[in-house]
C-alpha cells in the first residue's frame, strides 16, 4: 500500500469535477485534487517518497521506490503562464520524501490570468479500483494529510 499525501493545505475536490478533461476523466490516472487555501504563496509537497522523475514549473512527477509514479499539477493551463509565478526548488532525480517542498507557487498570477488553481495529484496509469480515498470532496486538508492509498498488485 503507497500512502499519498497533500501536497498543500485547502479543500479536497473530486477529480471528476476539476476543469480539464484530461485530468477529470482519468487518462492519465486516478486520484483527486486539492483546492487551495486563499493564500497567494502556497509551498508544494512531495506526495510521497520517491525520486523526482520530471519537473516544469506547473507539474512534477514522483516515482515511487514501488514503481508508482504520482504526478502533482498545479492549476488548469497554467502550462501557459511559462512558469511565471513558480519557484522549482528541487531536480530532476532528486530523492524527496512525503512533505519535502518541491515548488513555491504564487497562485495569484494564474488567478489573475482566469485559471483555475486546483492541484490534482494523481497516481499515473492505475486503474480507479486500486485507490482507496480517504478524504471526501469538500473535505478541508492540510499539507501532509493522508489524501489517498494505492493498492499494490499483489505478486503470485
């Protein structure tokens, strides 16, 4: 079982209801997404321990000693904000644990653009049944709360 974590404080949203079909129909994955507290500066965790696989300033993905990767992607075409407003502050192949900052944010920037800032943190190329979510929609969390499990395919 991976445990995934908050990357920030805020309100637990179901992924189905984030504005990107990609994202909300699972394409890319499963999991769920965070909306964050109305702050302008937010600090974006590790979900959970593992090596930093990809980073741009809007996304990361971390790889997971088990062979999971969990992406987190902060805001809806921010891709287009060509990473005005984000401070990446770890590498590529970098090792990280659950809670270590790997972005700064200023989520004023892609608010004031028009875009959402929901952070969706999903658990890539699993299918819906192997995550168990433990936090509700509308859920209010903080970073490092437990969001989701993945359940590992058990080996024969």
């Amino acid at each position: 079982m991976i445990s995934v974590y908050s990357p920030l404080s805020g309100s637990v949203l179901a992924l189905h209801e984030v504005d990107d079909p990609v994202l909300a129909e699972g394409i890319v994955g499963h999991g769920c997404a965070v909306t964050p507290v109305e702050q302008r500066w937010h600090e974006v965790c590790a979900p959970v321990d593992g090596r930093i696989l990809k980073v741009l300033p809007h996304a990361f993905l971390v790889f997971t000693p088990a062979g999971i990767g969990v992406i987190v992607h902060m805001g809806i075409n921010t891709v287009k904000l060509h990473g005005q407003g984000f401070e990446v502050l770890r590498s590529e192949g970098d090792e990280v644990s659950a809670g270590d900052v790997v972005v700064r944010w200023d989520s004023s920037i892609a608010k004031q653009a028009g875009m959402a800032t929901s952070v969706s943190v999903i658990a890539c190329d699993l299918p819906a049944e192997v995550i168990k979510l433990n936090a509700p929609s509308g859920r209010a969390v903080q970073a490092r709360d437990l969001l989701f499990e993945v359940s590992l395919p058990t080996r024969i």
